[in-house]
C-alpha cells in the first residue's frame, strides 16, 4: 500500500473524479477540496505529502491558496491548471509552486510528477539521526524541522530554494550540472528551465551571502552547474 497522501484542489467535479479514481488505481491515499478555504484547512489538518492544485477556484485564486500555504508549510504543490500562458505559470512557480501540469493532462504524465516528487522527498528525508543536521562553516540545516540557520539567524527559503540547498549540501564538493538539479528538483531537464535555475540560485545566494564578510558557500560553473564549497 502505498502511504504517500495526496491533496487534490478542484472544483470540477468530473477532472476531480478522474484523478481520484487514477490515484486510487494506483493506491495512493487522497484527501479532496472543492475551494481555496478547503485546501488550507485541509492541509493544515491532514499535513498530505503534496498537493494536486487547481488555480480557478470558485472562493479564491490558486495562487492566493499557494501563497497562503507557503507562508508556514513547504509541502510540495504540483499545479493542475487549463492557463497555458507563461505568465501565469511563472506567477504560479514564483509564488512557491513546484511543478505546472497544464490540462487537458494525461494520466500518465501526472503519475510521472508524483513519482518524481515522491523521489525527491526520499532525498531530503535524513537515514539517521546523524544525517539529520548539516553544517558548514555558519550554515545548518535541521532537515527534520525543515529550518535553515546562517549563525544565529533563521533563513527564511521559498520551497524552491530550500531542496536547491538540500540538493547541493548533501553533494557538498560536488559540481552538479544544470539538468542534474532541474531533474532533481523541478522534474525535468529542459534547457528553458535554465533560466528559471538561475534566477532560484541568485536568490540562494543573497540570502546566503548578502551580509558583509559572508564565505561562499555556492560556486558557479559557467556553462556547467553549482557546487557547494566546505567552508572551513
């Protein structure tokens, strides 16, 4: 029985039933919400594993849903929406989205992105309690609590950049090429991804970085990827 609980947000009744009955089929677990109001208090109530969000909403819009979920929980949120623009996917990833399925959808690529996510969630669980803390020079991460310290201050990550700085803080001294991280990460390798990785990463690195005297900790690899430096 697979136990990997999922979220799904749609108020249409017949997409909604084709994805429970696919998740079902497959024996995941699932909680449904017909609103925005339904998906936070569900999410709050069940803690579910990652959400299935659709952005027309009849009470508010997905993106105000994700906003309002990513200001306490960093739950991964794979968006199910018939906007097909640019605009409106950027706007979604922006706000804390981690992955866009644009429908019409098939069944099978939806399932790819869970197990996809389900993979990505098996890297940031620690195997023991000696893997449950990283250091580096000032910065810990308490995988468990899923908090990022510099020093004494808390950092406060989107989602996204939170599994960028797991990814490359448990391959420290390892150069990771682009379509290593956007596979790990987003899901996919395409080469217009790059662009949004990057933007992800000088984020990551202010945040890091931005106070006087600061090390580096991500070193950039023109052409290739981004390495985390042991910081000494």
């Amino acid at each position: 029985m697979n136990h990997f609980l999922v979220l799904v947000v749609e108020d249409d009744a017949p997409v909604r039933n084709l994805i429970t009955i696919t998740l079902k089929a497959h024996n995941y677990h699932f909680i449904t919400a017909e609103n925005g109001e339904g998906a936070i208090m569900e999410t709050a109530s069940h803690n579910p594993d990652v959400i299935l969000l659709d952005l027309g909403l009849p009470d508010m819009d997905g993106v105000e849903v994700i906003r309002r979920i990513r200001s306490w929980s960093i739950v991964p949120i794979i968006v199910i929406s018939a906007r097909s623009e640019d605009s409106d996917k950027i706007e979604a990833l922006d706000t804390g989205a981690d992955d866009y399925l644009t429908k019409p959808f098939s069944v099978e690529e939806l399932l790819a992105r869970l197990r996809v996510t389900q993979r990505r969630l098996a890297l940031l669980q620690p195997s023991s309690i000696s893997d449950s803390f990283y250091e580096n020079g000032e910065l810990r991460i308490d995988y468990a609590a899923g908090c990022v310290f510099l020093g004494e201050k808390e950092l406060h990550l989107t989602a996204i950049e939170y599994k960028l700085l797991c990814l490359l803080a448990k391959n420290t001294g390892k150069v990771l090429t682009h379509k290593y991280i956007l596979q790990n990460v987003w899901g996919s390798s395409w080469e217009n991804d790059i662009g949004t990785l990057r933007v992800y990463m000088a984020t990551l690195r202010k945040k890091l970085e931005g106070a006087e005297g600061s090390p580096q900790y991500i070193q950039t690899h023109i052409g290739i990827g981004y390495r985390m430096l042991r910081i000494e």
